[in-house]
C-alpha cells in the first residue's frame, strides 16, 4: 500500500474513532448486534443489485459471448477485491477485466467495456443523487443541507466530464502504459494486446442503446439499495419510509464514493451516514449501527468473491 493510501487509511481511523467516541461505541455493537438478523435480507438485496450491474457491464462489453454467470463472478470479484483488499480501485477492476479475459473476452474489449461500464456507473450514481436532491428539497423547507451536498454533487459532475473528454481525446494511452506497469503484479496482464483500446471504446461509447440501457440497470442497482437501508433500520428499530430510505441510501453513497482515497472509505461512509440520516431525525448511534450492519453484509457477500478468483 502506497504511504498516501496509508495516510488516508490513517485520518479516516482516526475520524471513525472520533466518531464512535461521540456516539457511544458500547450502544452501537449493541444495536448492530442486536440487528444482525437482518443480514441475510441485506445481502441478497445486494446481490440482486450486483447482477443487475453485472448485466449493465454486459452490454458495455458487447455481451453478445458472455453468460450472465460469467459475468456476475467477474463482478462479483471486482466488488470483492476492491472492498476487501488493500489496493487502490483499480485492483478490482483490473481482477473482473483478467476473468472476462480467461472467459474468452479479447483483453482489449475487455478494459475497453471496463472503462465504459465504470463511466455509465458513475453516471448513473449522478442520476440517483440528482434525484435524491430534488426529494430532499420538497422535503425539508430549509437548505442548510444544500451547501456540502451540492458542492459534492458539483465536484463529481465535473469529474465525469473529464473522466469522458479524457476518453475522447485519446487519454487510454495511459492505460495501456499503465497496465504494462500492472503487469509486474498481475503477470497475467503481460500478455494482453491493448493496440486499438481507443478505437474499442469509441465503438461501443457509440451504440447508443446499449449505453442508454446500461445506465438504466445502474441507476436501478442503486435505487435498489433503498430496500437495504430500509429493512436495517426497521430492524434497528427506527423504521422510516422508503422515500427517505431511497435519500439516505443515495447520499451516504455518494459520500463514500467522494472517499474513493481513503481505502475502504474508513470513516468516510460513517461520517456520510451520520450527517444523510441526522436530517430525518435517525440518531448518530443508530446511523453508526446501520453503517456497521453495510460492513457485515459486505464481508459476507465480498469474502467469498475472493475465493472465487
């Protein structure tokens, strides 16, 4: 683990302890462990939205060659890796890219429709808070909120959009000077061909149906994940509707996507859950267990991805 990611790991252990401190650290074990029943319902809720990204990655792909399977394991593994490992993002990525790979998808293809599917997934999680936003602010008269979020919100915009012109303008040399380096971790990666990774991706960047389509799936998969913060804090005994499930959901994650720095986003999805669910009234020690209860579900649906690699 590079020392930036090291210093990161550290500032978001520290903001975690602080935070637990704040709440109680003794009532959120108790109330998370209390709730733990409710884990099996959380996980399948997550692998349904898993298959539903892993079909969004398909059409990315082209998918016309790959089972539905086969490409579910190789999300399943991408999701994995990243959440369990202590590498930077691109180690899940690169893991899902070599099973696509040994299930007969032309390495090219295969970084190219990564590249794309990790672009609409974005995409699509801009969608989902956009639409958040617009709840939030029929629900609560005042805008004390807006500040931190749309900022937020304004800072991921802008980096999707340089995300796709760095695309356009031919910036996936980079990976494959990148994946030359990779190649000394991953010797897998050393055979790969990437000549024609630009021309790859402008093709399928172009099939319109497929792209409308794959966002579509994303925005549903995360949309989805109402339903798991909805069933935890019912279980947490803090019921609320689902509209408000479908914003904390929405926002929490987008916090924890904003600390895509910090390994594992320590800290920073607590810090996201404690603030999205402060404006409905849930308290710190109950978003903190609800928070605890998302990293239960993720070591039981991740830890065995690992496995499956």
């Amino acid at each position: 683990m590079k020392w930036r990611s090291v210093a990161a790991l550290a500032a978001g252990c520290i903001a975690l302890v602080w935070i637990l401190h704040q709440a109680g650290l003794e009532t959120v074990i108790r109330d998370a462990a209390q709730a733990g029943w409710v884990l099996p319902a959380m996980g399948a809720i997550h692998l349904y939205q898993l298959f539903l990204s892993a079909l969004a990655w398909r059409l990315s792909l082209g998918g016309s060659r790959l089972t539905r399977k086969n490409v579910f394991v190789a999300r399943w593994v991408r999701e994995g890796v990243n959440a369990l490992l202590p590498v930077a993002q691109v180690g899940g990525q690169v893991a899902g890219a070599t099973i696509l790979v040994r299930r007969g998808v032309a390495p090219v293809l295969a970084v190219a429709g990564t590249v794309l599917d990790l672009t609409l997934e974005a995409a699509s999680q801009l969608i989902y808070t956009l639409a958040a936003i617009g709840i939030l602010l029929g629900l609560r008269g005042d805008r004390a909120w807006f500040g931190w979020v749309g900022g937020g919100v304004a800072l991921s915009a802008a980096g999707i959009g340089l995300f796709v012109a760095a695309q356009r303008f031919g910036a996936l040399r980079l990976i494959e000077a990148g994946l030359e380096r990779l190649a000394q971790r991953w010797p897998t990666l050393a055979t790969w061909s990437m000549q024609g990774l630009h021309a790859t991706l402008m093709r399928r960047q172009a099939d319109r149906a497929s792209v409308l389509r794959a966002v579509a799936l994303h925005t549903s998969s995360w949309s989805i994940g109402t339903l798991e913060v909805w069933v935890a804090l019912m279980a947490l005994g803090h019921g609320i509707g689902l509209v408000q499930a479908f914003v904390i959901e929405s926002l929490a994650m987008a916090a924890r996507s904003a600390g895509f720095a910090v390994p594992g986003a320590v800290g920073v999805q607590e810090g996201g859950f404690v603030l999205v669910c402060g404006l409905f009234g849930v308290p710190a020690e109950t978003a903190l267990a609800l928070s605890v209860l998302k990293r239960l579900r993720e070591v039981l649906i991740a830890a065995p991805a690992l496995l499956a690699r």
